[in-house]
C-alpha cells in the first residue's frame, strides 16, 4: 500500500502580524496550511479572539 506523503504547507505552522490574515489566507490557498499559532499581537479582547479563531478555523 503506497505512503500518502503530506504537502510541504501541510507541515509548516504559520504565525501573523496583528490581525492581517490576507497573508494567512493566500498561503493556505497556495500550500494547504498546517496550522496556525496566535501571538499578544494578534489579540485585542477576547470577543475579538473567539472571533479571530472562528475566522481561522
């Protein structure tokens, strides 16, 4: 049975400036994002931050 191998995106963990996710989402499109990790900078309150991870979900 041949080994499914995950895309190079897939194994790459991105962070972000503020609450900038153009960059999050053109990368996701083009390289299948493994994951995400949010930093201080990225959160304000947390209404904002449960928004934020709804977004990125």
């Amino acid at each position: 049975m041949p080994t499914v191998l995950p895309s190079p995106g897939e194994l790459i963990i991105l962070g972000f400036e503020n609450n900038n996710l153009d960059m999050l989402y053109e990368f996701h499109r083009e390289y299948s994002l493994g994951g995400v990790i949010l930093f201080d900078r990225n959160i304000e309150s947390s209404k904002q931050l449960k928004e934020l991870i709804s977004t990125v979900r």
